[in-house]
C-alpha cells in the first residue's frame, strides 16, 4: 500500500477509465489467441515453458524503472536481465511511434512477448519492463495467466509437471508526478546529449538510447499523460487479482530502494503451491513470532530476577567478568568467539539466561554444547580405556563492530 502522504495520480474520467467494451474484448481475445496458436504450433504445447514469477515493472516516464531495475532484480534472487518491451519493438513503424510519445499496437507486443518468454533464461522468474500498457495488454495478460493455470492443471502429476509450476505475479508501479517526470525526462535528455557527444568525439564507450521525447517539453508532457490516462489505469485494473506494489518514486535513491524492499518482502502463503503452504504450516512465519519478542524478553528477564535470584546473578557476574573482557577485545570485528567449561552453564536456565541477557543488551548470542571424550585411564590388565566427559560450551556472540576510518 502506498504512504497515507503519498498522493495518487489524479486520472481523468474518459474511455482510458471506463470498462472494456465488447469490441475491445473481442479484440484482445484475437490478438491473444492468434499469438498462442502461433506459439504453440511453432513450439509444441508439451514444450510451453513460462517463468515461475513475472513482475510487471510499469511507472511513469522518468520515475526510474531502468535505474531501479538492477535492485528489484536482486531483491527477487533473479540472474536474468529485465524483458524491456521497448526494445523489442524496434521496427521502423513501433520506432516512429515511441518517437512522437505514442503507443505501440497489442497485437505486436503480445507476438514478441510470448515468444521472449519463451526463453530458458527465463524460467525462475522476470521482469517485465513495460508491459501492460493498455487495456487490451491486461487482458491479454489475464488470458495469459489463465493458459498457464490451465497448462498446469493438464500436466500436473505428469513428469512433465515440474516445468509447469503455479506463477506468481507481481505488479510494481513506479510513481512520481507530472512536474517531477517532466524534469526528469528533459534532465536524461540533456545528459544523454552530452554522453553520446563525448562518445563520438574520442570512440571510446557505448552510445546512450536518445530519445525525441527527452528534448520537447510538449511531447515530454504527453508521453506522462498518456501513462496516466492508459498505463496507470491498466495497472489499476490489477491490483484485484495479483501482487501489487505502489513505489512513491520521487526520493532519493536510498529512499526508493527502501520503498522498493518493503514492498517486497516474501509473501510465501501466497506464492507457494498450496500443497506445499499445507506443509508448511506448523512453522509460524518469522514476522509472526517478532512482533511480541520485545515485550517476551522483558518478561522473562523479570521473571529470573523475581523466580530465581541466585541463578540469575551467578549467570550476570560470568557474563560480566569472563564473558565482556573477551569481546570488549574484538568491538573492531563485531564478533567473539569465547569456549568455556564454567560449570555455571550446567543448568539449562543457564544458557536461557545467558542468550536473553545478551539479547536485551543489542548482542546475538548463540551457544552450542560439545561434549568431549578424555582419556582418564587404562586397565592394563584388558587394555580398556576409562573417560570422562569434558563439556565445552562454545559462545559465539556478534555484534555491530566498530569502523575504522583510514587515511
């Protein structure tokens, strides 16, 4: 959800608002069932492989998709580079086209998409720069999701079914205004004019895309206004039905990654198969447990003061006096390694105390337990070795280190 601060683009009232008439409908259905057939014919229905997750990355002119788009990547685990729909669309006509600030048609774009998905790099997942645009792209899209649904029904079960597995999308739009996009898209403009001079004139780099748009305000002005009258409103269609993220887009670019990462955080009861949510749900999600952790911790730091002093103290003065020493002497590093036998780590509440001191503190502790064979003696007479038990409690505890300034 957006920020409560954070204000919406206002859309006009007019067909860009308005629902699908039948023509439309039936426009989208030719345009996406002759690209399926094509597709299918070319390729083979068994042989059909779509990408796991597909994030459909719209915004508005200037609000940073290709800038952002290295970071979403890395936010999703993807290693594959983003589909940008532009630059499948190079024929003259599309190239005239995005020239004057207009749109491509459907039919072209859904040919070309289907069949770049098609691609192995592809298959855990991608980013779609561009695309829906138009409300015939959304329903193109849903038509698309609905074929893969359908694909993975027919081979579920199969040993085919692998490679058909449940998709996931996720609609993230980028967001700034009118006045911001218009500088932003005139200030690309100016430095790609730059850029490309310098390239030119020394040989030395590669040429930046330049386009028309980035040099006329007017045409800057109606390429914002035609994502808001079509593109915001295709977007907005989908928010109903998949993953949506609303990315304020006008920050920094630390204030936007942020946004971006808290949009993003894994929802997993709703991207896994729902098999596997059964599975997996006597593990309560990290986020559940936290919300409390404060409150509990406090709680039961009170409750070893008031339910056994002794303990409690005998555990403090440990940390205290052989424990701190010990870290206070890697604050650089930010980690401490500390092996004890102290006998005071015999009681389980021991090490109960102990990590919770720790944590309250603003410390990670951990403890493991190694218990050790030693030699204690031999029977001379069968040769048979008697031992003891040596138990070593091994503390690792980790923390923010200190930075050291150079120079």
């Amino acid at each position: 959800m957006p920020p409560a601060d954070t204000k919406r683009p206002e859309v006009k009232p007019g067909a860009a608002n308005s629902k699908l008439t039948d023509l439309e409908i039936k426009d989208a259905h030719l345009i996406f069932q002759s690209a399926w057939v094509d597709i299918e014919e070319d390729i083979g229905r068994e042989n059909l492989r779509f990408p796991k997750e597909i994030i459909l990355l719209g915004g508005a002119p200037g609000a940073g998709k290709g800038t952002n788009t290295a970071f979403i990547t890395k936010a999703r685990g993807l290693t594959c580079p983003p589909v940008v729909i532009s630059a499948l669309l190079d024929s003259p006509e599309a190239k005239r086209l995005k020239d004057a600030g207009a749109m491509v048609g459907d039919r072209e774009v859904m040919g070309l998409l289907l069949r770049e998905l098609m691609k192995p790099a592809y298959r855990d997942g991608v980013i779609l720069d561009g695309f829906p645009r138009t409300r015939v792209q959304v329903e193109c899209l849903k038509m698309l999701v609905d074929k893969m649904l359908q694909l993975r029904r027919e081979y579920y079960g199969t040993p085919l079914g692998i490679h058909f597995r449940q998709p996931t999308i996720h609609i993230m739009v980028l967001f700034v205004d009118e006045k911001e996009s218009i500088a932003r898209q005139l200030k690309r403009g100016r430095e790609t004019r730059l850029h490309n001079e310098e390239v030119l004139r020394t040989g030395v780099g590669t040429l930046w895309e330049d386009r028309a748009t980035d040099h006329d305000e007017a045409l800057a002005q109606r390429r914002y206004r035609v994502f808001k009258e079509q593109t915001w409103d295709a977007l907005q269609s989908l928010k109903e039905i998949f993953h949506y993220h609303f990315i304020n887009a006008e920050g920094t670019f630390a204030d936007v990654e942020q946004n971006i990462t808290a949009e993003l955080d894994y929802q997993s009861t709703l991207e896994l198969d729902p098999k596997t949510v059964d599975r997996l749900r006597g593990v309560p999600v990290a986020s559940e447990i936290i919300v409390h952790a404060r409150q509990e911790l406090v709680k039961r730091l009170d409750g070893y003061e008031i339910d056994n002093p002794e303990l409690f103290a005998k555990v403090v003065g440990f940390i205290e006096h052989k424990i701190m020493p010990i870290v206070l002497r890697h604050a650089i590093s930010g980690t401490a390694h500390i092996n004890t036998e102290d006998t005071t780590l015999d009681d389980p509440h021991a090490l109960a105390m102990l990590i919770d001191v720790f944590s309250e503190r603003g410390y990670h502790a951990t403890v493991d337990l190694h218990r050790i064979e030693v030699p204690e003696k031999v029977d001379l007479n069968t040769g048979q070795i008697s031992c003891r038990t040596k138990k070593v409690f091994r503390i690792q505890i980790r923390f923010h280190g200190s930075e050291i300034r150079r120079g």
